[in-house]
C-alpha cells in the first residue's frame, strides 16, 4: 500500500503542471462520438495522477487511455462496454463513480440511510419538544 | 542566529502552553482568582513567543539563509519577496508553525479581550486552549522542526512548487487555517462548559462570534482556493471533489450546522447539548482537515508530506482531543440543564432541519472521501470515489436544505403557524415557477436538471430579498418608515440575508457553468482565427518572455465581438528549471457575466501551438457568491449585539429585533 502510494505520488509530482488534457489530435471527428467519449472520459480516473480523470490530465498513460476510449467507441462499443474493457485491464479503481457490488453497498446506501436517521431522530425531538411546549404557558 | 533564537522560543513556547493548561483549571477548580489569571499571561506570552519563532522563520526565508533545511528546501534567491515570504507556510513545518500561530492568537484575544467573561469559565477556555497548543507546539518541536539546520549549507535553494508561487495561494492557507483553528475556541468553549455543568444563553452569546470568525475565514479560505485552482490548472475546474478539498468542506457544513444551533442556545436557550456536541465534532473535523493534508494518508493534489511518523502524531491529537471532548461529553452532558420548550412549527425547528440536513451532508463526504482508505484496509479492492458518487448522494441530500433555507427566516421564534407562513412566500415561489416555466421553454426542456437547479437559485434569492421586504413592510408602509425600520433592522439580519442570497449565487452558478460552458481545443498558428460562444479570438503572436525564475511563452490573443476587436489577453506557459517544472498563466476575459478563458499548450511540431479556450457564463458567480457569504458572516459579526456588553445586550437591541429575529 505504501509502495504504490509512493509510486503515485512519483508521478504525481511529474504530472503536477499545467493540465492540459484532451489534445486537439485526439478528438474525433463524428461530433456525437467525441461527446460520447468526453463523457466517458470525464468519469475514468488518470491512475498515475492525484484525483484527475483522464480528461483533465496531461500524463501519457490518461493520453493512452483516451485513445483507448476513443478506439472502443469507433470501433463501435457502447459505453458500458468502453467501461467494461477499461475496468477488465485496470480494475475498479479507474472508475471514478464506485461499481455497486458487495463491498460498495454500504457506500451507496448509507447518504440515503443517514438522511432517513437524521429527520427521523429530528422529527422526534420536535414531537418532544412540542409536547413539552403545550405544557408551558408563554414566559 | 535568527533560527535559533526561533528555535528556542518555541521551547519556552511549548513550557508556557504547559503551565497554561493546568494551572489555571486547578485554579478555577479551587476557586483562586490569581491562579486563574494565570491563564491570560500564558496566553499573551505564547503568542508573543510564537510570534518571535514565525518572524524568525520569516526573516530566515527573506535573508535565503539555506543553512536551514527549510528554507534551502523551499527557497531559492532569485524568488520574488512576496513568494519567500508565503514561503513560509508552503511547506509541511512552516504551515504547522502557521497554524500554531493562529492557535495561540485566538487564545490571546480570549485572554486580551474576553474581560467580560466570567473567571472561571475564561480560565477553564484558555487551559483548554493552552492543551491544544502544548500538542501542537510538541508536535512542532518533536516530530518537524523548522529550524532544523544543515551542516553543508548550499549556495542556493532548491526553490519552490512554482504551483504555490501564486498570490491565491499566499492567502489561501491562513484563511483555512484561521478557519480551522478558530472552531478550536468552540470547541475549548464547549469543553469549559462541560466541566462548568452550565450552559446559559450567555455563553451562546460568547461562543457565536467565534464560530462566526472561524465560520468567515473558512468560507473565505474554500472560495479562493476553488479560485486558484480554477486559474492556475489550466483546465477551467473549480471544484474537484478532491479529498484535500473535501477536508476543508467537511468543518464547513459543520461549522455552517453549529452557526444556526448556537443561535438558537443563544436566542432560546434550546438544542444546548447538541450544539455542545457539534462543536466538539467541528473541531475534530477541523483536525481531521489538518491530518489528512499534514500526513498525506489520501494523496491528492495539495499534500506534500508524506512521513508516517507525523501522521501518528497528529493522528493521536485527534484521537485524544475527538475522544476526551465526547468523553467528557457523556459523563458531564446529563448535568446540564435541558432548555427551553417550543413548538413543531417554528424558527428553531426549522433550525433543527438545518442542521439535521448539514450533518447528513457533511457525513456523506466524510463517508466519501474515506470509504476508498476502508476499501483499501480491507484490501481486496482498490476503488475511486469522485464526482459521479458525490452528484449523485451529495447534491439530492442538499437539495432539500436549500428549499428550507428560505422557509425559516419566516418563521417566529418559539411558534408559529406553517400556512400563513408559507403563504408570506407566494411571491418568491411564484417567481422561481415562473423563471423555471420560462427557461424550460427556452430550453425546449433539454436540460431539466439545471433548469431546477437555476429555479432553486431564484427562489433562494428572491426569497432572501423578500424577506427583508417583509421585515421592512416594504409596500405596506410608507416608503420613508420602511427605510426607518431598515435603518432600525440589527446587522444579523442584514448577515442573514447575504449570506443566504450568496449560496443562491452559488447555486445558480454551479447550475450554468455545468450545463453551458463551451470549449474550443485546437492548434493555432499566429494568425489564427477561430470562436467561442459569440466571441471571435484571435492569436496575434507568442514570446518568449524571461521572468524573475522562470521562462515563459507568452500568447496574445484577441477577443473580439461582431468583428471588432474589444480586448487582448495574454496566456503563458511558464517553465521553472531549478524545479523542472511547468506551470499555466491563464488568461481570462470576465464582464462578470460570463468568462472567457484561454489556456496555452505545447507547441506542435508544425509551427503551432495547442490552445484551449473555454466559455463560462455565469462562472464569476461561483466565487461572488462564496465572497457575499462571507461577507454575510463580517456583516453579522460587526451586529452590536456582539459588541455591547453581554447581559445588557438584550436590553439594548431595538424591540423588534426580539420578536422578529435574526
């Protein structure tokens, strides 16, 4: 873990620049694929940056993987295909929006679990308090 | 010589910190009046102290004495002043002693200033003030001194991150940090009060303008660095999701929670424990912040420090300090007494759903930005967590929060009835339907999201507008009475309102920019035309231009607008070679409406140069908004009822500021 940490932050510190990503050789020419890609791209993350996605970094391998998305996609692929491909040769962790599986349930769910928790621990103490406010008269 | 007398000031710093952390709490246990003073000295020298250390540091940096590792590590001669001064607080010992700094400043204007402070509770504040600083000065002296020396001292420096050699980031740091550490003072408030078992309307009255301060300085310090990160990265992004941002976001929704909770302990003398239970969270957030910056366990863009050593310590502060305030918490919380009653519908159970809503939403990024490091542990898989996660849980939690921001400011104090309230915000309502009816049909109801997202902003605003409408009975009185009553109107309110129409700036900006902002990437010659949204840009030539360290290319542009030329901007590419490093000088356009921004890339090899060009409508309003929030937050602090002594305020405040409230 400290290793690849480590490893990150190597090329971190060589990518750390001006971020310029997509470049205009790159782009493709059917306007609706390259929206495609933009998007896709968006949500991929740069694995040898800190916290970009490949569309907004500079590093060669986010330029590699632009290309890759740009190939997948002329070569016909849907999105979740281009996604599948991506994940199959980097794993989970180029995914920028977390897969639902097992060990993420937790993740999806507790946002929405703690809103229900919340109002309900609040709209409680409000009956209380209001109980408690019939009882007293105006001070 | 300098570094030395830095370095043993510190020390006595550190000494200083001690005694002010256990004489006085025995002093006020026993009731000793001079033990108890004992507390405001210590406070007074710490700070002095300190301050000697961090102008050491300073005139260190100023004088390029590369004997210390610092300063040869972070500096170089040929730095502009201004970059050798922010220097100092570039790198991970000179930011701490930074944060220090603030620490015991704070403390000294408790001790300096708090004279209408009960002894006891002064006294029991500053000792715990003074625990905090004794584990930070530790930490300092310990684990990353400043004034560490070399024994072959080099001729020059290694210089800076030419990222940081950016007056955005000069002031980004102290802002965030006073933010931070002023949370410190809730928290040492919110302890003094636990083992006081009293908790009064008073003591809401002296902790608000603290968390205010802290509150200001936050908002402050995360607006400008969403703005230096939008200029300096070179790719027109203002917000990231980034685990670094989303440390200092965090305090912020807390502190944003403890700001309306301590209002309503202020006011009515209800939600005491929780807003005591708050504070101690929104430091350990705030410490939190430090930790994940300071040790670099989540690496992201700003952390420049990776020593585990560090970590643990810090990490142990936050244990000790996270722990013994929930602690103390439990034993001592039942002693104090519950406050008083009010009904369902009512300013302060609108207050409740504030921070209800605050907490889930802080909670979420927290959950967020450490699910990965879990993930990790458990370590079967490795996953990301950015902006689609937090788009998609973040932003429909939030949502809520900021339709019910506008309903509170309605409502009375301690009951009042929800039809007639609602029904006072018929015309802001009828507004935003209006606005979103007309944008969907303008948009041919294509981008429904952002549609709602710029109706919320309406609704946000006009109903902030509308409720100092209200207040003033514009339009139900005479014109020259309602501006009397403004006049009349306390400058809470006035806080209030800015604030709360600065978050619909937001909003509104972050809806816009999101949906509408155009691109233009592309290789240009000198002579080049081309256009973004209505604008026609035009390379009118690149230089090489020479600057204090760095080597840059220089592109002129050319907006024009209908064919005529209105404006020339220029975008670099600077290239430090000490660090080998590049960095980007964009150049933006902003008629406050909307931005052009142009940002240079390398040259081809065919005589060109990649140049990419963004339109922002609307973007300007991102950082208005969060500037008008803090704005807000001065504003209220400035309010007379912080001012005026505390006891006599209530008598002091014009009779309708009572009834109708902040």
């Amino acid at each position: 873990m400290t290793r690849v940490l480590a490893i990150i932050f190597l090329f971190a510190m060589a990518t750390l620049g001006p971020a310029l990503a997509v470049l205009p050789d790159e782009i493709l020419k059917d306007p609706a694929l390259e929206t495609r890609a933009r998007l896709i791209s968006q949500d991929l993350r740069c694995l040898v940056c800190q916290n970009q996605s490949i569309d907004d970094s500079n590093a060669p391998l986010a330029k590699d993987l632009r290309i890759i998305v740009r190939e997948r996609l002329s070569a016909g692929d849907s999105d979740a295909q281009v996604f599948d491909y991506v994940v199959s040769r980097y794993g989970n962790y180029v995914l920028l929006q977390p897969p639902l599986q097992q060990d993420t349930y937790v993740l999806w769910a507790a946002p929405f679990l703690l809103m229900v928790l919340a109002l309900s621990i609040a709209f409680n103490y409000l009956r209380k308090r209001s109980r408690l406010s019939e009882g007293v008269e105006e001070d | 010589m300098i570094a030395e007398i830095g370095h043993f000031a510190l020390l006595l710093a550190l000494m200083t910190s001690i005694v002010q952390s256990s004489l006085p709490l025995y002093g006020a246990h026993r009731q000793d009046r001079s033990l108890m003073a004992v507390g405001s000295y210590c406070g007074v020298i710490s700070f002095l102290l300190v301050a000697i250390a961090f102008v050491a540091l300073a005139a260190s940096f100023v004088n390029n004495d590369f004997s210390i590792k610092l300063v040869a590590n972070g500096s170089q001669i040929a730095k502009p002043l201004i970059y050798k001064i922010t220097g100092v607080w570039a790198n991970h010992e000179g930011s701490m002693l930074l944060w220090v700094l603030i620490l015991v400043v704070f403390a000294a204007l408790i001790a300096a200033f708090g004279k209408n402070l009960p002894a006891p509770l002064k006294a029991r504040v500053l000792a715990i003030q003074g625990m905090i600083a004794t584990a930070f000065l530790a930490f300092l002296v310990f684990t990353s001194n400043p004034f560490e020396r070399l024994m072959d001292a080099p001729a020059d420096g290694s210089g800076m991150n030419p990222i940081l050699q950016d007056p955005g980031l000069a002031i980004h740091p102290p802002c965030l940090y006073l933010g931070y550490v002023g949370f410190s003072v809730a928290f040492s408030f919110a302890l003094a009060a636990l083992i006081e078992g009293k908790v009064d309307a008073a003591w809401a009255r002296y902790v608000r303008p603290w968390v205010l301060i802290a509150w200001c300085f936050l908002t402050l310090g995360i607006t400008l660095g969403s703005f230096w990160a939008y200029y300096i990265l070179g790719w027109g992004g203002w917000w990231f999701w980034d685990p670094v941002e989303n440390v200092s976001f965090m305090p912020w929704l807390a502190g944003t929670a403890l700001l309306h909770s301590a209002l309503v302990v202020e006011r009515r003398h209800a939600l005491v424990s929780w807003t005591i239970l708050l504070s101690i969270l929104t430091f350990s957030l705030s410490l939190i912040g430090t930790f994940v910056v300071r040790s670099g366990v989540l690496t992201s863009v700003h952390s420049f420090a990776t020593d585990p050593t560090r970590g643990t310590f810090i990490l142990m502060i936050l244990m000790v300090a996270t722990g013994g305030g929930l602690l103390l918490y439990a034993f001592r919380i039942p002693a104090v007494r519950q406050g008083a009653p009010f009904a369902a519908v009512s300013r302060e159970s609108s207050l409740v759903l504030n921070n209800a809503l605050l907490v889930v939403a802080a909670a979420t990024v927290f959950i967020g930005t450490f699910y990965p490091l879990l993930i990790d542990l458990i370590g079967r898989d490795k996953i990301s967590i950015g902006p689609p996660y937090y788009n998609k849980t973040f932003v429909p939690l939030f949502v809520p929060l900021l339709i019910i921001m506008v309903v509170g400011p309605f409502l009375k104090w301690k009951r009042d009835d929800l039809g007639p309230a609602l029904k006072k915000l018929n015309a802001p309502l009828a507004v935003s339907v209006i606005a979103i009816a007309a944008l969907s049909v303008w948009t041919l109801g294509s981008h429904i999201l952002a549609v709602l997202g710029i109706g919320l902003s309406v609704w946000i605003i006009v109903g902030s507008f509308w409720a100092l409408a209200k207040r003033v009975k514009l339009w139900q009185v005479p014109i020259a009475q309602s501006f009397s009553i403004l006049r009349s109107t306390p400058r809470a309110y006035f806080g209030l309102f800015l604030a709360h129409m600065g978050l619909g700036f937001v909003v509104g900006a972050i809806a816009t920019v999101t949906t509408w902002q155009q691109e233009n990437i592309l290789a240009m010659k000198v002579g080049d035309r081309t256009v973004i949204s209505t604008y026609g840009v035009k390379l009118v030539n690149v230089e090489n231009i020479a600057g204090p360290n760095y080597n840059a290319e220089r592109g002129t542009f050319e907006l024009s607008s209908g064919g005529l030329a209105f404006k020339v901007l220029t975008a670099e590419r600077r290239f430090y070679p000490l660090q080998q490093m590049q960095t980007n000088q964009t150049g933006i356009r902003t008629n406050l409406i909307s931005n052009v921004y142009i940002a240079m890339g390398d040259a081809d090899n065919e005589g060109g140069w990649t140049v990419r060009i963004y339109y922002h409508p609307l973007a300007p309003w991102l950082w208005i908004g969060g500037f008008t929030m803090a704005l807000g937050g001065f504003v209220s602090l400035s309010d007379r009822r912080f001012r005026v002594g505390v006891g006599k305020a209530n008598k002091l405040l014009p009779s309708n500021a009572i009834e109708v409230g902040e």
